[in-house]
C-alpha cells in the first residue's frame, strides 16, 4: 500500500510518500508500530501520536481503523480552519 507523509511527519521521515506491505498489519496501529520499528526517523515521526491524524483511502480515520484492502493511507498533522 502507498503510505503518504505531510508536513512535519514528511520532514522527520524525510520521504512523502512510500511503498509498505501490508502483510501481517490489521490496523492503522500496526502500521505505525511497523514503522516506529525501522528507525529514529520513524520514531521521532510518531513519538506523540495524539498529535498525528491518518487518513485510510483518503476518508480520516481512528488508529484502530482495518488496513484490509486499503490502498493508500496517509499521515498528517491537525487541521485547523477558520
């Protein structure tokens, strides 16, 4: 599945966008623990995850949301508007 980065996640990552194999990952929250595992850039992407938001074929989602037959899930700071 693609996994895409935005913003400060982008810049700790250092990558926007990437190929990862969901095999084996059921949730939002496997995924992210698959990536904290590949290293300090991940962990320092991850290391407050109330403060990231993710987005699963681009609908927002909870970490708790299944990765099954998803193509694309990306990662991104709060929104704020006005």
């Amino acid at each position: 599945m693609k996994v895409l980065y935005f913003a400060w996640l982008r810049e700790r990552i250092g990558e926007s966008a990437e190929e990862v194999s969901a095999e084996g990952l059921e949730t939002v929250a496997d995924l992210v623990a698959h990536l904290r595992a590949r290293g300090p850039r991940y962990e320092a992407a991850f290391e407050a995850p109330e403060a990231v938001r993710v987005a699963v074929d681009q609908k927002v989602r909870d970490w708790d949301a299944p990765l099954k037959g998803a193509g694309e899930v990306a990662f991104f700071p709060p929104m704020t508007g006005g």
